[in-house]
C-alpha cells in the first residue's frame, strides 16, 4: 500500500513541476514590446526600421512563438519591402511629416 502511495506522490509531484514550468514560462504581452524595441534598428537616413525575422527571433527569446504572418500582423509600422514574402521590412511612419 505504502508503494502506491509513494508512486501516486511522485506523479502528482511530477505533473505539478510540470505545471509551474508551463506558468513561469508563459510570456507576458510587455515581451511583445520588448522584442519589439531590441528589434528596432537605425538606418543611415535616420529611419528606424524592424526586420520581421529578427522580431520573432526576439519574441522566441522571450518565451513568445508567433510564425511570421503572425508578427506581422502584430507589427503597427509601415511596411518598406522590396520582395515578397513574409519576412517584410517594416519602418517607423510618422504622420506628422517627422522622421
């Protein structure tokens, strides 16, 4: 009796760690801006650009898994790509005629 006791411990014990593991590792809506701003690069001209790849890159290091339609769903700039595909290049656009 005292052996299925011990067994039963152990897998609750088991499926508990298991549990936390997935709760800590759960990522928070402000990784999203994190990845964001690391992914921000400046160019010569003075334009603030993000590379769609490098933003899913920084989201993975965060714990965040978006597929690239995704992010760039995600992504609020303006889109600057000269091919297609999902892996866009996007620029930071100000309305107000700023840079």
């Amino acid at each position: 009796m005292r052996c299925s006791i011990d067994r039963h411990i152990k897998s609750m014990l088991y499926a508990y760690t298991v549990f936390l593991k997935e709760v800590l590792a759960m990522a928070r809506y402000d990784d999203k801006i994190t990845a964001l701003n690391r992914s921000i690069t400046h160019e010569p001209s003075g334009r603030q650009v993000v590379r769609t790849s490098v933003f899913v890159r920084n989201l993975a290091d965060l714990n965040h898994a978006l597929s690239l339609v995704e992010a760039n769903r995600w992504i609020t700039f303006r889109d600057a790509s000269t091919e297609e595909g999902d892996d866009k290049l996007w620029f930071q656009f100000n309305p107000n005629g700023g840079l």
